[in-house]
C-alpha cells in the first residue's frame, strides 16, 4: 500500500475516536452542531459567544433531515463568562464537563448545590464543599464525563438507579473515594472512569489482577493469569472500556454469558492476546476493541451480533477469518485494517454501508461479493487487497470513492454499475493487471490519479456523457494502445495520459477546449493526431517528448500554445501558423525546422 494511503487512513482513525460516521455541521438559532447524517444526532460544539439565556432544542431540522440533539461536546461553551442559563435537550445523553468551564453558569454559586454543580437536573462538576458520602439524587438525569475527577473530599459515592452511563474520567483521581455503588441500571462505564481513585489504588480489591465493582470489570493489570476467567463475588455483567487496555499479559480470555457488549478499546494494544471466546449473548463490539492486537487469530464473532464499530479489529494481522452478522448493514471505518490473514469474508445479506478503510490491507483477501442491498463503498474500504481479482460493484453504487481499490494489483476484472456517474480520485490506481475497463452511459467524471499505473490497461470505452477526466487519470498506463475522447469534454486534465507509451490511436472529440499541461508527455508512440476545431488552449509540456509524433491537423481556433508543450517531438516539423497564436517559450524547441 502507498504510504500516501496509509497516511489517508491514519487521519480516518484518528477521526473515529470522536466520531463513527461522516459528519456535517450546522448552525441553529446562533448555537453550533455537528451533525450524524447516519444516525440522525446532533452534537453541540464550540459556540464561545452566544450569551444570556440560552435554549438548546430537542431536535433540529436541517435540510430535509430533523436530528435528535444528544450530546453537549468537549469545550462547548468554555470560556464564556456571558452564558448565565441553560436548558438542556430532553434526549441528552452525554456532557463533557469542559463544556462548561470558565462560563458564567460555572461562576454562578447559585447554581452549585453543597459542592455540585448542577444544570437541568445533570451534575456537571464536584467542588471541595460535596459531602464525603455523596447520594446522587434519583433524578439526576446525566452525570458528565469528569464530574468527579479529581475530587479529594469525597469518600462514597452511591448512584440512583435508572442512572445508565458511568462515562469517561468520572472518578478518575478521587484519591480517598473507597466506594461506590453501582446500580444495576448502568449499562456503560467509559475509560479510565475510576483510574487512581481509591478505590483503584486498593490492592484488597483486586482479585488475581482484576478490580470489579458490582458485578462490572473496571480494569485489568499485568499481575492476571494468561488465561484470564472472569471471577467475583457475583456475575460479571458488563466491561468498562479500555478494561485489559495495553496488558502485557494476557493470552487467552473467556468472556462470559450474559456479556452483551464488547466496548470501546477494552483489548486495546494487547499485545500477547491470540483467543477470545465469544459469547452467544454478545450483541456489540465497539470500536478499537481489539485495536493493534497483534497475534490476536480467533475472536470469531456469532450471528446474534449486531454491530462491529469503527476501528474494532484493526491491525489484527493474524485473524484469519470473522463472521459478520446478517443483522449489520454497516461495516463501520477500518473495521478491518490489515487484517492481512483474513482470505474470504462473507458480506451481510442486507448490507447498505461499507465505510471508509474498512477493508484496506487485507491482502490475503482472495473474494468478495458484494450484495445487491450495498449503497455506499468508502474511501481507501478495499486499498491494498493485493489478491482480490474480480469484482462485480452492484447496481445501487453511484460512486466509486477516493482510492476505493488503489493497490489492488491482481485485480484484473471490474463490472461497473449501469448508474455509475463518478470515479473519484485513486479508486483503481497501481491495479497492475487490470485489462479492460467499460464506462456506463451514466459517468461524467474520472478522478485524478483514478486509474494511474493500471500498467495492463489496453482499452478504455469511455462514456459520452464524461465531462471531466482530471490530472493524472490514465498516467502510466504503459500497455493502453488506443483511445477515442467522449464527446461532452472540454478540458482534458494535466499529466491524463502522461506516459502512456504505447498509445497510438487517440481520436479527440469535437468540443475539448483545453489540453491541461503534460496531457501526452512522452506518448512516444503517437504518430498523428488531428486536434478539434474548438480547442483554445495547448498547455505546457502537452505533447512534450512524443518522439515519433509526425502529424498534427492544427484547428482555426487554437489561441495558446504554452512553453514546451511540443518539446523533443524530433519527427514533427515545426507549423507555420497563419492565425494569431500565442507561443510560450520553448514551445516547439526540439523539433525538426521547416
């Protein structure tokens, strides 16, 4: 894989921590969102300036589309010392406590409540003056990420039942919290929600290197067995995220029935881990679960799973073969990036999605087949499958995304679909032995780079109704004899058959305008060529170096021939225009004198 690609799918990574899906943003009544078009969510993010009392609405309609507004974001309002009120959404589902820093609600004493910070009925933040035994009213309705962190004063802390989420950084660094009751309401406990608190640094208890509290697995050390059994006073029935994160130890883990839920991170850049056992009642596994577990070969998932996050098994370089439930119609981003062992994946029935990099470097990956039910192909989702030859893309793709299948270099065969309009940039570029390619009527575009390398390419039927091949299009494809421009283009891109050293039939159609620079730089196989009645523009270095290059019908309306742009073409005789013609310098230096 190039390492312009691998760079591309480190930035998607780095994007999944915060969100799953391509996201838009939006204003709304002076406060900013960004928006989950798949999910229909909306997040509140940095609005610094807006003042007074503000009314942050349940729902917002943009477009066509109403999202639900479930998320107040890290650093929302920081900083606004004009932000005296709130009201909340009714379907709030998360609050960064950051969100609110320096604001004129944290300044406010009045709205602090013996120690607690509260706005509509979420506890946002904890002071020296809370209760050492703290009881989270039943009403509380959020409890945002960091509320206690760093809390010195507090010793017990006993949550409502109904409460549903333990979120990130909670108690982290609570160094004399030594309880805390856990109901069993709460269904998630994010990262590091009790790192160095109390209870954490307790060695009595952790139990053989693992530290449970009610039931729920909050961290795993470097002192647990290889094989790792759950174990504690009651059942275990949830993982906290990031629970066996960066263990060194373990080997072999046996989760057990009744688990619904792998979440985020929780085997995060185990580096010994090789088998998972997978329960019949797991039914998600979130992203970065098994980020970068290297020799990681058997975690074989079951049908009852219904979702498989972004970044899940990423880098696992040994698994060698996964199911993927009937029940996903989305394979999230890089899911499966370099996953290298896996040969043969069998796509859900009802699939809609595959999401960017969701598949790139997968190079063992021998088949795919994909479903009728597919929408959407991301960027990058198969770059590097070096041994997939032969795909048929289904009805319902429009697009072929940026670097779709760069890489691919067994991939010989492509069936394009009826409706196809676009092929972006890099979607089949360094496809080594690709041979033939077929445009449907529907296409207007070819990206840049789109078929660059394809060193096997020897016929290319375009489509009539393409408006547009971009730089570096067809670059390099040595092996491409004969081509004919579809008859709507007017610009030919730069460098488009740059290369192409064995072109010898080019038929230009009659309304291109302009020969972007380097277009058919060293074509030396081109012998004549009969340039359009309508062309303006010849740019630089077009025809540079096409070393048997003998004949050019010169249209009337030709205004500019940029520097160089016939360069080293040793059999063309230099024209004699009898129009006005712009020449750049060098235009035709090289060339035989007439």
């Amino acid at each position: 894989m190039s390492k312009s690609c691998k760079l591309l799918l480190l930035v998607i990574i780095s994007i999944c921590a915060t969100t799953i899906h391509a996201q838009e943003s939006a204003v709304y009544n002076d406060i900013n969102f960004i928006l989950d078009p798949v999910k229909e969510t909306a997040e509140v993010t940095a609005t610094p300036y807006i003042s007074g009392d503000v009314l942050i609405p349940d729902e917002i309609t943009v477009g066509q589309k109403t999202y639900q507004v479930v998320e107040i974001g890290e650093n929302a309002f920081k900083g606004n010392k004009k932000l005296m009120n709130i009201v909340l959404p009714k379907g709030i589902q998360r609050i960064f406590r950051s969100a609110f820093d320096g604001t004129g609600i944290m300044q406010d004493k009045t709205k602090w409540n013996e120690g607690v910070l509260w706005i509509d009925s979420c506890l946002i933040a904890t002071d020296k003056h809370i209760k050492p035994k703290y009881e989270v009213p039943s009403s509380t309705r959020i409890i945002a990420c960091g509320a206690f962190e760093g809390n010195k004063t507090v010793t017990r802390v006993e949550l409502p039942e109904g409460l549903k989420r333990i979120d990130h950084d909670t108690f982290k660094d609570c160094k004399n919290l030594t309880r805390v009751t856990i109901p069993t309401s709460v269904n998630w406990i994010g990262q590091d929600a009790f790192l160095n608190c109390g209870i954490y640094n307790n060695e009595k208890k952790w139990r053989k290197g693992a530290l449970y509290i009610d039931g729920c697995l909050i961290a795993v050390n470097n002192n647990a067995a290889a094989k790792f059994v759950f174990k504690d006073k009651v059942p275990t029935r949830l993982i906290a995220c990031g629970a066996f994160a960066n263990n060194i130890r373990v080997k072999t883990v046996l989760i057990p029935e009744g688990i619904q839920e792998i979440p985020s991170a929780t085997f995060y850049k185990c580096p010994e881990l090789q088998i998972v056992y997978i329960p019949n009642s797991l039914k998600r596994v979130e992203m970065y679960a098994f980020y970068e577990c290297g020799k990681l070969h058997t975690a074989k998932l079951t049908q009852n799973v219904i979702r498989i996050g972004a970044g899940a098994f990423y880098g696992c370089v040994n698994l060698k073969e996964q199911i993927i439930s009937d029940s996903i119609k989305t394979i999230e981003k890089a899911s499966f990036f370099t996953c290298r062992s896996i040969r043969k994946i069998t796509l859900p029935k009802n699939i809609e999605v595959i999401e960017d990099g969701a598949f790139a470097g997968c190079i063992e990956l021998e088949k795919i087949t994909f479903p009728e039910s597919l929408t959407s192909i991301g960027s990058n989702a198969f770059s590097g499958c070096a041994k997939l030859s032969n795909i048929v893309i289904p009805e319902k793709i429009n697009i072929i995304r940026k670097g779709t299948f760069e890489d691919c270099r067994q991939l010989f065969k492509v069936t394009l679909p009826n409706g196809l309009y676009a092929i972006d940039d890099e979607a089949f570029s360094n496809c080594l032995v690709l041979e033939k390619i077929n445009f449907p009527k529907t296409t207007f575009r070819i990206g840049k780079k789109a078929f660059y390398n394809c060193q096997s390419l020897e016929r290319v039927s375009l489509a009539d109704q393409i408006h547009a091949i971009e730089a570096s299009a067809f670059e390099e494809c040595k092996h491409l004899y004969e081509i004919a421009m579809p008859d709507m283009l007017e610009v030919l891109g730069p460098r488009a058959f740059a290369h192409c050293i064995n072109l010898q039939k080019f038929k230009f159609n009659k309304k291109l305008k302009i020969i972007g620079p380097k277009a058919f730089l060293d074509c030396r196989s081109l012998q004549e060529i009969a340039l359009p009645q309508k062309l303006e523009t010849i740019g630089a270095g077009a025809f540079k170096e096409c070393k048997n290059l003998k004949k050019v019908e010169w249209p009337l309306t030709l205004e500019l021939i940029d520097q160089e742009a016939f360069r080293d073409c040793e059999s063309l005789k230099m024209p004699v225009f009898t129009t006005r013609i712009t020449l750049g310098k060098n235009a035709f230096k090289g060339t035989r004198a007439n």
